[in-house]
C-alpha cells in the first residue's frame, strides 16, 4: 500500500522555532517512520513528522525519541548522513518522478541540500548562500562531539521556500490541489547505533535511500 499524506495548508505564515506543542502544529496529524532498513539494533529511533504549507513554502517539523545521539559537523553540505540526522526527499514534479531533491538535516540544524538527476548518477549541490534561505531551528546544541548515550527528545522544524525548488524542477504553484512524491528517513550511520528508517517501505536488500521508486505520496490541501 502507497504512504499517502495530507499537506494542510496554514492562514498565515509559521515562523520555525522547534516547538511541537506550537498551537499551529496541534491540529495536524504526525507520519510515523514505521520501517527499517538494513539489520535492527537493540534501540530504534521513534519517529514522527508534520507538514504544512502556505503556498510560498513547505514547513516540516520533526520529533525524535533518540538514543547514541551525536552531531560532528555544522559545515553546509557535509556529510549529515553520519550524525544523528533526518532527511526529507522529494520529487515535486510527476511529470520526472526520477528526479528527486534530498534535504539532510543533522540534529544540530545543519543541512545538506541536492537535486539529483536520477539516483546519484548527476547530482547539483546547491550553494551554501543558499541552504541558508531554508530556516533551521532546532532543539539540541549545534555540535555534540560527545555521543549522548541516555534516552532524550529533539526536535527540528524548518521553512523551505518553494522558490529555492523552483531553481532546478518544474513546481506547480499555488501548491494547493498538487501532489508531491516523497518520503522521510531517520538515520545514524557513525553513531554506535546506527539504523536506517524510513515512512514509505524501501524494498531493497541494503540500506539505501535514494530510491525515488519507492517514494509515498504528499497531498497539497
């Protein structure tokens, strides 16, 4: 069965702030990432997402119920896949399902933001004046370079402007009444656990996220 979610749109403008219990969160429904790539360790993440819209960006918060929590790097377009770290990849335009954006964000509020041609074959790297444009706020210090082993929960949210999409795919814009393919992951590669999770199931024999096949489908209201 595809993951098929509902993009509420807001009345006004959401300013990022990494506040789950903010009031314009708490009437919209939380994707839960459910499934597990690779082999299981002891300890998995519990995940959660909301998006919104208001037709001149995409808002997304994240909450994480976390263990092994690290965060080495705030270096714009550096290898956030290591660090305990949530990832939203997209392909907004149905025509070119293949093509796809992927959107890493360490836990420190630090992103990485491509656009891939097809599967990591050609990739652009936007530049860092760039990624700055999507507003980061975050819950946890910018760097731990101590892996925090106990149990905590951190949160992320963030505002990408569809404008920064615009530059390389061809948005249907106002978003309302669109449709997106997607989907969201949670990972760890250089924590002491590491773990790859996703929201729409990824049917392949090793962790890998950059398969646009399996995208689910976002729901622009």
């Amino acid at each position: 069965m595809q993951a098929i979610y509902r993009v509420h749109r807001l009345a006004e403008k959401l300013t990022p702030d990494a506040n789950w219990n903010k009031a314009q969160w708490q009437p919209i429904p939380a994707i839960q990432l459910n499934y597990y790539m690779g082999e299981q360790n002891a300890f998995m993440p519990k995940v959660e997402v909301k998006l919104a819209h208001d037709n001149e960006a995409v808002y997304i918060i994240f909450k994480v119920d976390d263990r092994y929590v690290r965060c080495m790097s705030n270096i714009i377009n550096y290898r956030m896949w290591e660090d305990s770290c949530v990832e939203f990849f997209f392909s907004p335009d149905l025509k070119q399902p293949e093509r796809y954006f992927n959107l890493e964000t360490n836990c420190g509020g630090t992103a990485l933001f491509h656009y891939n041609l097809e599967q990591k074959r050609k990739k652009f790297i936007y530049a860092p004046e760039k990624v700055i444009q999507i507003e980061i706020a975050h819950s946890l210090p910018e760097l731990i370079l101590d892996e925090i082993t106990e149990p905590l929960t951190w949160t992320l949210e963030y505002r990408l402007p569809i404008t920064l999409v615009e530059e390389f795919a061809d948005v249907t814009t106002p978003l309302s009444g669109t449709s997106w393919r997607a989907n969201f992951y949670k990972c760890g590669d250089k924590t002491s656990n590491p773990h790859f999770i996703t929201w729409a199931e990824v049917k392949h024999p090793v962790p890998n996220f950059h398969l646009p096949e399996f995208f689910g489908e976002l729901q622009f209201e």
